[in-house]
C-alpha cells in the first residue's frame, strides 16, 4: 500500500495518486472484476484468477490447485506462461497487464483430525474456485463456495469441516482459534494481476505509462518476497511456533504431507483437475497449456 499513497505521488509529482479499497468494502465481488475493467467501471485493478476461471477458464490456468508445492517452482512456471497471459487480457478482454504476484500459499485448515488428503472424503470443504471444487470432489469432499469476508463465522457455524484460505489470512481473521489441524502441503496460491482497462491506460501520458513500467516490477518482487514470508510466519503462528511474528500464537496441529499424498495430488492433477479445466476452457487451451505450463510442469493435456 505505501507504493500507492506514498511512493507513486512522490515519483510522479503528484500526477497519479492512488486510492487502495479492498473489495470488500467497495462493495465488489472478486469474481466481477474481470468484467468490470473490461467495460472501464474499474479503471485500474486486482483480478484474482481463480475467479476468472468462470469467464476464462485459461486466466487460471497457472492457480490449478496441486501444480506448485512451493514459489521459486510456481515463478518458474509463471516466466513461461507470462507472455500468453498478456496477450489473452490484451486482446480478448481489453486488459493491459502491469503485474502478476500472489498471496500467501492457500492451505487446508480443519476443525477436526487428519491424517492426510484422503480424510478430506465425505467432509465439507470451504473452497473460492472452480478449480479448488474439481480437486475436491476428486477426493470425495464437498466443495462448498463462501466468500472470503463470510468465512470465519460460516466455519464458527459449522458449515464446513474444513477451509482452503492463505495460511496468514486464516490467522488474522481467527481459523486458527476454531480449528484444529493445519494440512501442510499448498493447495494453491492464490495468483492476482494487477492490470488497466486498455482505454484507461491509453488515457495516461506516455511518460507516466513508462514509469509505472519502470517501477512495478519492484513492487512485484516485494509481494513476491512477503507472501513467501507470510506463507512460512502463517504456519509458524497458527501452530504456536515461538518464530511467529506477524500474527496470533495458536495450537493447531501442523500434518505433513507424506510423500504418497504427493504422488496422490499429482495424480488426481492428471486424471481429474486438468482434464476438467481443458474441458472447460476449449481445444484452443491445449496447445498453449502444453507449450508452457505442460512444459514447466510435466503434465500435459489434452483436448479428448
């Protein structure tokens, strides 16, 4: 936020000036946003992926649950995948792409004990995608769609078992008071652009245009660097760590990913979470998956 309110206006003598509203409070569902820029309701804004999967099921290609156990393995990835993504928001939605980072890794936090993925079966599990529902159907849960700012009190309520949300998040809103077992495996991470509507940006002189070019990419590997932080601070103060720092000391109980739950994520990936998304997205998705993604990833599609 300080780059928005402080360090743009600064750069740019005042010229740009930035108002940071969360969704939530600007009243807008995530899931709009695609559309909102693309008609220039929102100038200028965060598109979260996973979301957009409704509208273009190839935006969240690089968020497909179980792909990335780790950030430098998702950066990887995404360097490949960056350039098609560009293109895709330029030409199909009207979209200037400036940058790509993600939050904290999107981990299971239960109510309950488990032991690994396959006691997720007959459970009922708070999901914010299609993608994270395809994953969890494919191992016998329920997926079931609350929104962020709804999560804690449907969880305190007992309408999930379990949640999928940032590993920091779900401690500062208080998962980690009302559950009892952290999964540690990512599920995923939870990847957002920052981008303009085409006209809005064509609107900004060109001078402003080249700095802000200039000056995200910092901006971006400071996300980057923080949401692997958090990702690490987020299971630190949920289980109780004494190394927590940024958040609220908790008891849960961290269950580690074994390495047959390894192999059982990257095999429901193959069998069910990519073939529905190819199914979703249409025979023009499999070639760029495969040229990019597939590539970084080692699991290609197919159009069948």
């Amino acid at each position: 936020q300080p780059f928005w309110t402080q360090t743009l206006p600064a750069l740019t003598h005042g010229q740009l000036q930035a108002e940071i509203v969360p969704f939530d409070r600007a009243g807008i569902r995530g899931q709009s946003m695609l559309r909102l820029m693309q008609l220039g309701v929102v100038p200028f804004g965060t598109v979260l992926l996973a979301l957009s999967n409704v509208d273009d099921p190839m935006l969240g290609a690089p968020d497909l649950p179980g792909l990335f156990a780790d950030l430098p393995a998702l950066r990887r990835a995404l360097a490949l995948f960056r350039p098609m993504l560009q293109q895709r928001l330029r030409e199909r939605h009207g979209i200037e792409l400036l940058a790509v980072y993600a939050y904290p890794a999107q981990m299971l936090f239960c109510r309950r004990a488990l032991s690994g993925l396959d006691d997720l079966a007959g459970r009922r599990v708070r999901v914010s995608g299609v993608t994270q529902a395809d994953l969890m159907t494919a191992l016998g849960a329920q997926p079931v769609f609350i929104e962020f700012a709804d999560l804690l009190p449907q969880v305190t309520a007992g309408t999930v078992d379990c949640a999928i949300t940032g590993s920091m998040s779900g401690n500062t809103i208080g998962l980690h008071a009302i559950s009892s077992h952290l999964y540690a495996l990512p599920i995923s991470w939870g990847l957002q652009v920052f981008a303009a509507n085409a006209a809005a940006w064509a609107a900004l002189p060109a001078p402003l245009q080249l700095l802000l070019r200039q000056h995200l990419p910092q901006l971006e590997q400071a996300i980057w660097n923080e949401a692997e932080r958090e990702t690490g601070d987020g299971v630190a103060c949920n289980t109780g760590a004494a190394s927590c720092q940024g958040g609220q000391r908790g008891r849960m109980v961290l269950v580690p990913a074994t390495p047959a739950d390894r192999q059982r994520l990257h095999q429901l990936v193959q069998q069910q979470v990519l073939p529905r998304w190819a199914k979703r997205c249409g025979q023009d998705c499999v070639p760029l998956w495969n040229s990019t993604l597939g590539q970084a990833t080692g699991l290609p599609a197919s159009s069948r």
